[in-house]
C-alpha cells in the first residue's frame, strides 16, 4: 500500500510538472504582442492659410516613438514623422484627437484653437467660427473623439463658405489606407517575429 502511495504520488507530481511544461510551452510559442498601429489623415486651416507644420517640433524621431504597454510615453500614442505633415500615427487604445494635437503643442476645443502662433477663438461680428469635419460630419468638439483607422479630419477657422469648407475637406489627403500596409520604420518590431528574449519574458 506504501509503494502503490509513492506511485500516485510520483505520478501525479510527474503529470502537474508535465501540464505546466505544455502551458509554458505553448505560452513560449504562441506569444504575439499586441500592438495598435494605424493612421489617420488631417488637414488644418486657420484664416485661409493651410497650415504646413513645418518646425521639426511637430515630428517625432523614429527611434523614439516606439513602445508599448505602460512604457508608452503621451508623445508615442499618436504623432507625425518623416515630415509628412498631414498623417498621423496611432499607437495605443483611445487615442483622441484631442491627445494628437496636444502632443504637437496645440489645443483643440469647442469654443478654440491654440497654436504655437497664438489662439483663435470664434467672432461673429467677423463671421470667424471654428469648423470640424470628421469623415465628412461636422462635430462641435474634436477634443474627445476617438482617432479611428482611416479617419479624415478637416480643422478650420476664419470666415468660410461652406462651400470652400467642402472643397477643403475633399482635399484633405486619403493615404491612411495605404500608410496602414506599408512597413513603417516607427513600429515597435515592425514585422518582425518576436525573439527569444521576448518570448522568455512573455513565460511569467
């Protein structure tokens, strides 16, 4: 009775060590980190200027926008690069645009917009309003909205026709699309497979 004891017991340890070795196995081979990476285009107005963000301020270094998880920095989760001024690039959940501009140094709201060159806020002896237009649909706010993949967005101020506001907007670039299925050097592994480290990590 003491033998057939140990051999349960050996068995069982042997089956519990053998089970766990399948669930790290499988967690070893099967990791694939996920990671949000999409783009959006937009295009900016301010009193009939379009505006062209040239100061290198505006972009992030690719060596520098890559990380995920709780390491992303505000910068990281949404930027422009390579001093294509009108895409912008996701890489984290609920990013606004609100997060975007703010990460370029402006501000966006309902009732103003702040540039690096100053503040702009609507005057009806002007005729100046503020106008946002997100895939077509004109919205008060842009500060708390959601970036989606493909997103068009038009920003304008001053006094426009609305008709010259819809000839705007059909001008606002339609490349997010392609952007999406191009390999961008900023992406964290690009379409690497993760490594061996990454893998180990990944066990516990």
């Amino acid at each position: 009775m003491i033998h057939f004891s140990k051999r349960m017991a050996i068995s069982g340890l042997a089956g519990l060590v053998l089970g766990a070795l399948t669930i790290l196995g499988i967690r070893f081979f099967a990791y694939n980190p996920e990671q949000t990476h999409y783009h959006a285009n937009f295009a900016v107005y301010i009193n009939g200027q379009h505006e062209q963000f040239k100061s290198p301020m505006y972009y992030e270094e690719i060596s520098g926008s890559c990380a995920v998880g709780k390491d992303i920095k505000p910068a990281q989760r949404a930027h422009m690069h390579d001093n294509v001024n009108n895409v912008v690039h996701v890489h984290d959940h609920a990013v606004t645009w609100g997060d975007f501009f703010s990460n370029i140094g402006w501000a966006v709201g309902s009732d103003f917009i702040r540039s690096p060159d100053g503040i702009y806020t609507p005057n009806a002896e002007k005729g100046e309003k503020i106008t946002y237009l997100v895939n077509g649909q004109e919205t008060d706010n842009i500060a708390t909205t959601v970036i989606g993949d493909e997103d068009r967005l038009l920003v304008n101020f001053g006094n426009t026709p609305k008709a010259a506001l819809q000839e705007r907007y059909k001008d606002v670039a339609h490349t997010a699309h392609e952007v999406d299925r191009t390999t961008d050097p900023a992406a964290c592994m690009g379409n690497a497979a993760p490594t061996w480290k990454d893998r180990l990590q990944h066990l516990f």
